[in-house]
C-alpha cells in the first residue's frame, strides 16, 4: 500500500507543475507556425541565461556553506570548487572536472 | 518504421553515448540527494520520469525538502530551465513540418545532452532531412532511458550513502564543468560574475527571489557587454553550454 499523506501529496503536485512548465518551455518555439521567430533581442537574451543562473548557482554553494559568507582559507568547497574551475577550464572534460572537484572536498576534509 | 528509419534512431543512440557516461554518476547522486533530502523513492523517481531535466530536479529535490512554496518551486523550476527555449528555438525549423505527436515526443526528449548531439547532426547536412528526427529520437530515447536507470539505482544506494561523503557537492561542481568551458567571451564572463555576486549579496531574499534578481542582472550585464565587444558569430547556439 502506498502511504498519501499530505506532504507527499504536495511534492506529486509540485512536481507535476515542474514537469508541466520544463515541457511547455521545451514545446514552446515548436508549436509556432513557421513564418513566427523569436526577436532577435530575446534571442540574445536567452544566450546569457546559462552562464547566468548556474553561476547564481555555483557561488552560493562555494561562498556561503552553511548561510554565512566564508571567504578563508579553511572553505573546503570554495577550495575544492576554485580547482574544478581550473580543470574545467584547461580540459573541458566533465567527469574530470567532477573527479576532481568532489575528490579535492574529500581530501580537504580530511586534512582540515 | 522501416531500414533507414531504424539506422537513423541507432545512429543516434550511438552519438549519444559519450555524453551517457558523464549522466551515469550524475543520475546516481540525484537519485540519493533525492531520497536522503526525505522525499519518498516513487516521488524521486517521477522527477526523472515527469521533470527530466537533471539541475532543475537537483536544486528541486533541495528546496523541496526544506518545505519550500508551490510557486516558489515552479518560478524557480522556469528560470533553471529557461535555456531550454533557446534549444527549442534552434530546432524549430528543423522539427515544425512534423505531426504534431512527433513535435511532443520530441519537446518531451529535449535535454541538454539530446540538443548537443541533434543539433550537430541537423547542420552536419549528412543526412536526409526525412528521417532525421528518428536520429533525434534516438539520441533523445538513449539519455532518457540512461536517466532512469541511473535515477532508481541512485534511489537505492541513496540512504546508504553517509552525509559526510558530501556528494550534495557533485551539483555545482557539475555545473562548473559546464558553465566554466562556456565563459568565452567578455559578455558571457560579465555575464557569470555579475549573477554570482548578484546571488551572494541577495542570497537572503525569501523565496529564491536572489537567484532570479541574479539571472537578470547577468543577462542585463552580458547584454550591456555585448554591445561594446561585440559577439562574433551569428546569433545561434552556444554548443560548448551543454550539460544537464
């Protein structure tokens, strides 16, 4: 027997609306008939979103472990993540860069 | 579906391969935030089936698990996965002569990884313009069917896994993998930095409104750049910005 308790029953709803919203994002620019085109401005828009909200991602999990700015030495994941940037940026290669990344955290907790 | 049908939807599989052993670690540790971030198995997996898109489910499943609003949930759900308009700008054209259950099939299946193999496939011109969506099928049914079986075997080693391992770390060392290749240009860099110090300063803003203040303050920032260095290639899509 499933358990639907009211939690649970608010997580399926959300993340039907999650699902519903990612699909119609998807859909969007099929559906419309082919003499219709983005303006060339959003266009140029939607190339920064990216970079935009994953670096809005990125940095708060390397600045701020545990809510508060922490910007020392001693932040194992600003460390751990400055280096998996380096690698990123010299092999392009994303298993290295997560090997790397997530390995460096490991051993930095260890030693600090 | 006949010979050439069935060769086009293989050879897409194939092309999508490389691209399935970086999403095989990735779909495992969604699959055990998911569970350890309390959210009942046959929920974490409906995220993958119902979501399917790998860092909207990632930051979902966190925020999820604090409780967070409806709505909050669905705005920010948008703004992660805004990027995927621009996928289904750059197909369009390539897709709009198709039934409409071909266009849904495929609106369903456009992932990053699916869109980074497609669209080299669509303007390589090797191909036949007829049968290229089974291509695009394929390559499409290859990651899905790789997300699912990463996610359930995720779900199952999940509450083995001890907090102290870290592994909530893989996503945005995940999406350093992929953003940092992508920085090529002045706009794209501004881009970057203005939304990460963006997000720190407004970080306790309530209902993710600092992680939306950031996006738009990037795009503004990159769009302002642009205009002074101006970027090289025509207006279409930046191939190195795949990830999950």
């Amino acid at each position: 027997m499933i358990n639907i308790n009211p939690e649970t029953l608010t997580m399926a709803l959300a993340i039907l609306g999650m699902g519903l919203i990612t699909f119609s994002i998807r859909l969007s620019l099929f559906l419309l008939p082919e003499s219709v085109t983005l303006a060339p401005w959003m266009l140029r828009a939607l190339r920064y979103v990216p970079a935009a909200v994953l670096s809005a991602i990125i940095m708060p999990e390397l600045l701020l472990p545990g809510g508060s700015l922490d910007m020392s030495l001693s932040n194992e994941r600003l460390l751990a993540g400055v280096m998996a940037a380096v690698v990123a940026w010299r092999t392009r290669n994303i298993l290295l860069t997560v090997g790397v990344g997530l390995g460096l955290l490991w051993i930095l907790q260890a030693l600090l | 579906m006949d010979n050439f049908q069935r060769q086009a939807l293989l050879a897409g599989a194939k092309a999508e391969l490389p691209i399935v052993v970086g999403v095989i670690p990735f779909g495992m540790i969604f699959g055990a935030i998911a569970v350890t971030a309390g959210i009942p198995p046959l929920l974490a997996q409906s995220m993958s089936i119902i979501i399917f898109a790998g860092s909207a489910q990632f930051i979902a499943a966190g925020l999820m698990g604090v409780g967070t609003p409806f709505l909050v949930l669905l705005t920010t759900t948008f703004i992660v996965n805004l990027r995927h308009m621009l996928y289904s700008a750059s197909l369009a054209e390539h897709v709009r002569s198709l039934p409409l259950r071909w266009r849904l099939l495929l609106a369903y299946l456009l992932t990053d990884e699916a869109y980074a193999v497609t669209i080299l496939h669509y303007t390589g011109g090797e191909s036949s313009a007829a049968i290229r969506h089974w291509f695009y099928l394929g390559a499409g049914l290859m990651l899905w069917i790789s997300w699912q079986v990463t996610t359930a075997l995720g779900i199952l080693l999940g509450a083995r896994i001890p907090p102290s391992w870290s592994l909530d770390f893989a996503l945005p060392v995940t999406f350093i993998a992929i953003v940092v290749p992508a920085l090529r240009d002045r706009p794209h860099i501004g881009a970057a930095i203005t939304a990460g110090v963006t997000a720190i300063v407004a970080h306790d803003l309530p209902y993710q409104l600092g992680l939306m203040a950031a996006a738009l303050a990037g795009i503004l920032v990159g769009l302002a750049l642009e205009r002074f260095n101006p970027v090289r290639q025509p207006a279409t899509i930046p191939q190195e910005e795949s990830g999950t």
